[in-house]
C-alpha cells in the first residue's frame, strides 16, 4: 500500500466508495483505503500540517516507555528543532536542559546588573536583614563555625531564646573569644570582675535611706550599727564573695571631710544576705548617715576558677 496525503485519502474515498445503490464497492476498495489510513496516519501526524484548534487537548499527551525495550529510549519526545511556548512570547528553547548539577551559576544572565535576590544576605552589603535571623545553634564569627569541626564551636557570639531570664534572650561570648575595646585596647574574657551587688545607704534610726544600689532585695536595720543586707535571689552562687565597706559612722552627712575613726565588719555572710556593722573606736556600734558596700564573687551559675598556689610560714 502507500503512503498518502490527508487530500489523497479524500479522494480516493470518494471515488472508490461510491454510493452503493449502484453495487459498485467490493472489499478490495474497502480493504485498500482502510490499509492506506493506517499507513499514513503516523506520517501526517508527524509533518505537522494540520493546524486545528484543540491538538493534542486531552489533559496528558503521554510519549510512554515500554519497558520490553533493552535500548531504553523508547517514550522519549524527540524535539529536533526546539521548544516554542506561545504563551510566553517568543519564548524559544534549542538546548537541551542539562538537570540541576549542570548548571553553572555565574552563565546565568542579569547576575551583576541587578539585585534580584533579595531573599539573600549579599556579601557586599546590598541586602540587610529586616527581621529576626534564626540561627539554631550556630555562632556568628570570622572563622566559620563548619559543622563537625569543633575548634570553631565555641568562637563569637551565640544567641540563645530563653524564657525564664528576665529578658528572654541571651547572648553568649564564646570560651575562645575576648571581648577588645578599641578605645583603649582594654579587653577582658570574664565578667567575674565585675560587682555583682552594691548599695549607698543613710543609716540613721528610723529614717534609713538607700540612695543607690544594684541586685540588692532589701535591707533591715536590726540595731544599732548593725545592717542586714539581703541580695536578689540567686545572685551569688554561695557565700564565698568578697565584701568591701565604708562608713563615716557619724549622724550627719553635710561636711565632705566629718567622719570619726571606725571599723566595717561584714563577718556573718549567707548566699543570700550578709551584717552590715559600724563599730567606733571607743567599740559602740552607731548609726551612721554615709555607709557604702560593694560585692564581688562567683554569680549562680558561674564556673569558679582554680584556687592559686598557697605557700605557708614554715613551721
């Protein structure tokens, strides 16, 4: 049989399968259109040259693998001349889409005309963050923090969300980094130096007075001289804190240069609190208008450090 044009198959079926009142069409002129369809359909297919509204309108146009095949290229559509979207312009595709691992980012084009990722913190400063910037675990430093590589773990700042501080946030300076102060050149790797409790206070009876003070809850004056001081709780992390006081133990506080000869003790001391007590010369505890106390030790929660070397007077 042949192969034959749409125009051709018309033709033929008109000529060869007549109206049969006349009994003109045998089963050969039946059986030879029949055969010529199927031999041509494939080939008008493939040419292209029909331009209906709906070609191919069904919901999938399928081009399946037959798995009996051992070339296994069976099912693929073959584009020789390209891809042409009609929808999108003039949109046009000749090469072949070379699957995610192929493509080089820096052949796209527009990359250094425009910022069109502005989802992306750019190395230059172009983007800035807007909102928060969740970082998990992570540390924000200069060396890198790669993941299994713990010499960078404890490197920069870290911040962590916490409910149960009084801010709910926290920001941690890594074991391996030194807060510098370009000011000066100071710098310091410990907040242990810091006073963790102090208070100024009048101590006169019955009109004691705290002009200023830091983590200190309250304070009782329990007799004469005698001041007890209670701290915030948990903020030290025992009872092992060094104590520094001073106090004019005198009644009034007018004269910049009025004091009388005393001694400060702060003997009885607990976590939580510790005796203020002014004791003059001629050993009488008085109340006294000018009375100072700072608090250095461990914060709860704070690793203390090793004990120095002691060497004792010889026996």
């Amino acid at each position: 049989m042949t192969v034959r044009s749409k125009t051709e198959l018309l033709n033929n079926i008109n000529s060869d399968l007549a109206d049969n009142n006349a009994g003109l069409i045998s089963a050969a002129d039946i059986r030879n259109n029949m055969i010529d369809v199927v031999d041509s359909v494939n080939q008008m297919v493939a040419s292209g040259d029909f331009n209906a509204e709906t070609p191919f309108s069904a919901t999938n146009v399928r081009a399946k693998i037959n798995t009996e095949l051992a070339d296994g290229l069976t099912g693929f559509l073959v584009a020789e001349s390209g891809l042409h979207f009609p929808n999108n312009g003039n949109t046009k595709q000749y090469i072949a889409y070379p699957g995610p691992g192929g493509i080089d980012h820096n052949d796209l084009d527009n990359l250094d005309s425009e910022n069109v990722h502005t989802q992306y913190m750019h190395i230059d400063g172009l983007n800035k963050a807007t909102d928060n910037m969740p970082l998990g675990d992570a540390w924000v430093n200069s060396s890198g923090n790669l993941v299994g590589a713990p010499s960078t773990n404890n490197r920069g700042l870290k911040f962590e969300y916490t409910s149960t501080s009084v801010s709910g946030e926290i920001i941690h300076v890594g074991s391996d980094s030194t807060l510098k102060f370009d000011l000066d050149g100071s710098y310091t790797k410990s907040a242990k130096s810091v006073a963790q409790a102090w208070i100024r206070f009048e101590g006169i009876s019955g009109s004691v007075v705290v002009n200023s003070s830091y983590n200190v809850d309250s304070i009782v004056h329990t007799d004469n001289g005698h001041y007890k001081i209670f701290f915030t709780p948990n903020t030290f992390k025992d009872a092992s804190y060094l104590a520094v006081g001073n106090s004019n133990s005198i009644a009034g506080s007018g004269s910049a240069e009025d004091f009388d000869i005393n001694t400060v003790g702060i003997v009885e001391r607990d976590k939580d609190y510790l005796m203020f007590l002014v004791k003059s010369d001629d050993n009488e505890y008085v109340n006294a208008a000018v009375n100072d106390l700072v608090v250095f030790g461990n914060a709860s929660g704070v690793t203390p450090s090793s004990s120095p070397t002691v060497t004792n007077l010889p026996t």
